[in-house]
C-alpha cells in the first residue's frame, strides 16, 4: 500500500468505551462545555487529521438492550452536534467538521441552512454525517409520524440528500451582487426555486442561505448492510463502514462500488473508509490490561458495530495498510477513551503512518473537499439555465 490514506477521528463524549468517562485524565465535568469539544478538535487537527465527525442521536446514549433510562453508571445527555461543530469553527483553521443529523425527524430544509452556515463559518470545511431513525423512543419524541421500515428509511434519506443539494444550488455562485450604486443586492435571475416532491416532504424553495463556500458540503453516512450501502452509492461523498477483515473489506467497497454505478455514479469519487475503536498504548500488554480494566468498570465486555482493535500504534499501521490495499481509501477511528485514546491516534499512529509515506506530513487544502480530493460541484441550475440561453 504506497497510496496516502485518510484519516478521521468520530468524537462521542468522553470515548466509545462505555466507562471511559471514569478514567483518570477524563473530564466528565466538562462534557457539556464548548472547550471541551475545542480541545478534541484542536488535538484532531494536530494530528493533520482530514475531518472529525460529531456524534448525535434523539434520544439518551445506550449502550445496553435494556435501553437508554435503565442505566445511570454511564455518560448521559449530549449537546446538539452541529451547533458544537459552529463553536468549534471558527477555533479551528484546516480539519473538516462533519457533524450528525437525524434526517429522519428533521426538516432538510432547516438542516440544509444550517450546514451552509457551517460552512461559511469554517470558510469551507463543512459536511454532515446523515444518520435515520427507526427508533420508536426517538419518534415519540417527535410525535408526527409512525415508525418506517429500513428500506422506507433509507429512500426517504436519499431524498432528503437530494434535496439539501438542489438547496445548496438554489443560489448560483456570484448571486450577491451587492452594488450600493445601484442598489441592487441579489441577481434574481440566479435564484432558483428546486420544486421538490418526494414521498415524504415537498420543497419549494430555494433557500435563504446562498451556496456555500464549497458549493456543496461533503455529505457522508454510515452503512452496515446492502440498503444503506446503496445510500453511499447513490447519495453520499463518502460512506463509514464497519468491516471485520480484509476480505470483508474488499466484499463491501464492491458492494458500494456496484450501488454508484447503479445510480450513474461511476466516475464520481466516493470515498469509504473504514470504522474502528481502538484502545491504544506502547505496547499491546498494556493497552490490553486498560481495555479489561475498562470492561470491569462497566461490568460487561465491551462490544461495539465495528471491530473493536487493542494494541499499539505500530501495529494498527499494520492493520490499516492491509486493509487500505483491500480497497478502502481511509479510516475512521473511534478512541475508545478521551484523552488517552485520541493522543495516541495523533502522537503514535500519524507519525507511524507519515514514516511509511502513508499520511500527510501538513494540510495541503484549504476546504475538506480539496482535502478529501473532492471537485467543486457545478451548480446544476446554472447549468441549465446557460444551456437555455
């Protein structure tokens, strides 16, 4: 493997690792503080990381089938992701901020506003990981509508995804004019409604926020099965998957690969990385005795949708070059405990990694689509509007 891969980093409190907020170097008491999530970020950055991606979900963490409120020995509660990722912006200079929604309960029309917003603050390094909902807890939340089946879920998702790309479109680039002579601030011709009508929502638009600094933010989802791998293919710029070898690997980029053709995508690029929770330390004895510790802590073995990799740094180089060559272009990486985990992605993986020429040694874009070797997207009401003229 010569190709340099991507690196990302998936922030969940204080770490994947249910009792990782009982760690000594944890700070439990400021989970809920915007420092907090500066300090991670800032530390993801320094690692030359591409993008962290923020956690988020309608309902209270759980780690246990018997559910969220049965549980009082874990971290509870969670600020809104993408409000975190604005915080964090403007703090930050060079990392992509991928923060989580729930497109399920949530309005495209709002979140496509939003994550605009985001990126104008981060001039360019925005993005959204698109996370459905079949949960009845979190629909009662909401209180609209009836639990939908995954296939239904997942269509409905892929509208939604259409829809924030017809609104970042909706305004063409170069659409302020903002001529005080003439008093003139908007070129109407350059606003476009999207007349949206799908099976779930319609959408006039457009919107009110113009086109983002990177025309469109990079839209990323997380698949574990054949729907929402046919999400990736037809939807996403970049899909989270959770492989458990190297041949499992190479099976799900197909899988990805066959779901873009499918939706004419073929010579798009669509990334897919890779999930893991690492526990980490200078020697694998030691971070094996830390991960028993850990699991003696929450009184269970801790089990988690991806592989769950304990050892050193060294060796997780090993592991994801192997991988890599099994087709995936990156990583995200789930410390399992915040600090330890993160520090060591940062201070032992990437310097392990840069000296097998297999990461960057600085940031060489300043947008996390030119990071991430992602075009600029055309607008396509532009488009065809100048082949009508």
């Amino acid at each position: 493997m010569s190709t340099p891969l991507h690196l990302a980093v998936a922030l969940d409190g204080a770490g994947w690792h249910p009792a990782a907020w009982r760690e000594a170097d944890a700070r439990p008491a400021d989970l809920l503080t915007p420092g907090y999530w500066v300090d991670q970020v800032r530390e993801a950055e320094a690692g030359l990381l591409d993008l962290v991606t923020i956690e988020d979900a309608l309902s209270l963490q759980s780690t246990d089938r018997r559910g969220p409120d049965e549980r009082t020995d874990q971290v509870r509660g969670r600020l809104d992701a993408v409000q975190v990722a604005a915080r964090v912006a403007p703090l930050t200079r060079a990392i992509g901020l991928v923060p989580t929604a729930v497109v399920t309960h949530t309005e495209p029309f709002h979140l496509s506003k939003a994550i605009a917003t985001l990126d104008f603050v981060s001039a360019g390094r925005a993005g959204v990981r698109v996370k459905v909902s079949g949960s009845p807890a979190e629909a009662a939340h909401v209180g609209r509508r009836e639990v939908l089946g995954v296939q239904e879920l997942f269509d409905e998702a892929a509208d939604w995804v259409e829809v924030l790309r017809r609104l970042w479109d909706s305004w063409e680039d170069g659409a302020e004019i903002r001529d005080v002579a003439t008093g003139r601030f908007v070129d109407r011709e350059k606003l476009h409604y999207i007349d949206f009508e799908g099976r779930s929502f319609s959408v006039k638009g457009p919107s009110i926020t113009p086109r983002p600094p990177q025309g469109q933010p990079v839209v990323t989802a997380l698949a574990h099965e054949p729907v929402p791998y046919e999400l990736v293919g037809r939807s996403a710029d970049l899909g989270f998957v959770t492989p458990r070898d190297p041949a499992d690997a190479a099976r799900i980029v197909r899988e990805v690969r066959s779901a873009q053709a499918a939706a004419g995508r073929a010579e798009e690029t669509v990334h897919v990385f890779g999930d893991l929770v690492v526990v980490l330390d200078d020697d694998a004895a030691t971070a094996r005795a830390r991960k028993d510790r850990l699991d003696e802590a929450a009184g269970a073995e801790y089990r988690s949708d991806a592989l769950v990799v304990t050892g050193t740094p060294s060796g997780l180089a090993d592991l994801l070059a192997e991988w890599a060559a099994a087709g995936l272009s990156g990583f995200r990486l789930r410390p399992a405990t915040v600090p330890h985990d993160l520090r060591q992605i940062t201070t032992g993986l990437v310097p392990e990694l840069q000296r097998r020429g297999l990461f960057r040694t600085g940031y060489e874009a300043p947008t996390l689509r030119g990071l991430l070797g992602l075009p600029r997207p055309a607008n396509r009401y532009a488009t065809v509007r100048g082949a009508s003229a």
